[in-house]
C-alpha cells in the first residue's frame, strides 16, 4: 500500500480513464463544470498566479466559430462532443496578483514587469492548470479528449481577438461513446524517466 | 453528488493538499517515488509525448551542486526536504514517439522535425506532465513543495549540459513538519475565470 489514494480513486484519474474520441449525448451541465473548478482551483501555481482562463462552447455558432480552427482530423469528435472548453492563458494574469497573493502584492511588478517573461510564466503555470482541470474532468466521472491539433493564431483572434491570451488546449468532454479509445499507447519505464544524483 | 471521485480523495489531492515550507525528518523512498510515477505516467499528452525527466536529489553533493542555483528565498527548505526532485523537459523527446506512438510513429518527423517546435511542445506537455507528477505525490500521502525560483540556465548546465534539457520546476517532496504553510492564499471565483460562448 505504497499510495493513500485509494486504488478505485486511482482507477477512475488515470489507470482506466482514457483520452476519447467518441462521446454519447449525455450532456454536461454548468454544475458539473463549476464543481470541477472549484475542486481544481486549488492546485499550485508559482505565485498563486492563476493565468488559466476556460471558453465552454455551448451555442451552435460558438461550435461553428471553433471548428474552422481545429485540425482536421480533430473536427468530427469536436463537433459531436457534448461539451467543448478552449483552454487559455490570460498573459495579464499579473494584474490579479495584488489580490490573489495578498501578504506579497509586490510581486507584480518586481517579477512580472516584462511581457515575455509573464507569457513564459503563463504558459507553465497556464499547462499546470490545464493538467489539474483534465483530472478533474475525470473526477467528475466524465472522460476529457485534450486535443494541440488547431490553428492558435486564429483560435487566438477568434476567440480573444485582444493580444493577451494564448490557446493552450481544446478539451472534449463528455461520456465516452463506442468506440471511445485506441488501444493505450506504452509509456516510458521508470528508469527512462527518473535518474538519481 | 457531482463528482464522482469519493470527498476524502477530492481532500487529499485538492483541498486539503498544501504546498508545504516545512518538512519532517520521514524519509521518501525510491519505492514511494516508483509508485508515483507508475500511477501518473498515464496522464494524457498531445501525440502520447513522454518529455518529462525527473532527477531525484539524493547524496549530499546533488543537494549541494543545487542549492547554489536557488534563489535565497528558496535555499533552506531546500536544504532540509526529505527529497528534492529536478522536474525537467527532455526537448529531443520526438526521438522516442516511434516507440511511444505506435499507430503513428511518422509524428515524429511530420510535426517535430524543428527544434523550436518541439520546445514549445516540450514545455506544454513537459508542463502538463508536472502537473499530474504534484498530483501523484499528493496521491502517496506526501506534500509537495513546487517552486521556479532558481537560476534555470544554471541548473540546465549543471545537471544536465547537453542543452536538451529545460528545467521546468523543483520540487521538495515529504511529510509536512511544523508551520508548513501560510494561509491559503484566495482563487479567482468561476466567473473570472469560465465564460461561455
């Protein structure tokens, strides 16, 4: 028993949960998102920065403004997908710093000053988040399809059209429907991956 | 009832789950390590890509050799964790997708063929990976203590000097001790955060 995580805990964020590409219609509610959020909010950030912000596509027309943008090869599971989230860095993200890390407002301006150093900080903090709202899409019992396969600058504009925020993920979300997964692809051995100095 | 992963395992990986300053003298073994990375190894990446390396600081020299690049604000948690873990993105990892994407193993040279997109790629999925990595060692009972103050050319060159290596984030890793952390810091609520469209 070398993990407290129970095993079926275990089971349902990553040994049986799977990347789907096909969904049944079963819908995905407001609720369920927000109690997804307010689960993994609280994952860590440098800063307590939180530069993830989340697009839900819900109308017919948000779907049509999206689809243009996704790969090809990504654009069936995304149109029939129950819900569909972009997943986004707000580059600004240090404006919120004064009330989000209050006993060090300064932080703000003694780190963050420069654009690309704050993208930069975005961007890992931003993937962090993303990792943490994928596992939580799977604790709220759904399966995620996290999809790179689109056209950024144009997501980008579409989307945001203001300069600050970058597309880091498109997400499907639902029940996984027939058919839902290829067989699981090998993952690198312990002794690939982790070395002792 | 809206998620389905049980409170008790909700609390142990997200809200009760600190980022800790402190830590007891318990050690964390190469078994407790393995464990973690056998559970989160399956967390979902764009093309299956396995970039993150992990570099366990275990001899009194490591800790040594990376203590100098730490910034000061850094140093003494890192000096007294049970264990230090280097978390790094291995940015030749399109060497490995013949192997780790069977079905498709041309992604290697379709998408990947230019060094500064695999970087990014790297630093998403590298990021992405991080984050169920915190996520495991939160699952083992331990907490984690995530930090990117550090001199990042530094500790590249240092621990690995090939220059295909980024550090992403270090992480101190063991028992909460005494004083571990501060208050909780606040989270933006969900309408600062999701929109929908």
């Amino acid at each position: 028993m070398t993990l407290a995580l129970d095993t079926a805990a275990q089971d349902l964020l990553f040994r049986e949960a799977r990347t789907a590409n096909t969904f049944t219609d079963e819908p995905v509610s407001d609720e369920q998102v927000q109690a997804i959020y307010d689960l993994v909010k609280f994952g860590p950030t440098a800063f307590n920065q939180q530069p993830l912000r989340i697009v839900l596509v819900r109308s017919d027309e948000g779907r049509e403004r999206l689809l243009k943008h996704m790969a090809e090869g990504n654009r069936a599971k995304t149109a029939t997908a129950p819900l569909v989230a972009i997943l986004a860095q707000d580059n600004e993200f240090h404006e919120e710093l004064p009330s989000q890390l209050p006993h060090f407002p300064q932080a703000k301006d003694m780190f963050f000053s420069e654009r690309p150093v704050r993208e930069a900080s975005a961007t890992l903090n931003g993937a962090l988040q993303a990792g943490y709202f994928i596992i939580g899409v799977r604790a709220a019992g759904l399966a995620a399809g996290p999809m790179t396969g689109f056209d950024a600058a144009g997501l980008n504009k579409e989307f945001f059209g203001d300069g600050e925020h970058s597309v880091l993920a498109v997400v499907n979300i639902g029940k996984p429907g027939e058919s839902a997964w290829f067989d699981r692809s090998p993952r690198l051995a312990y002794d690939q991956v982790v070395t002792t100095v």
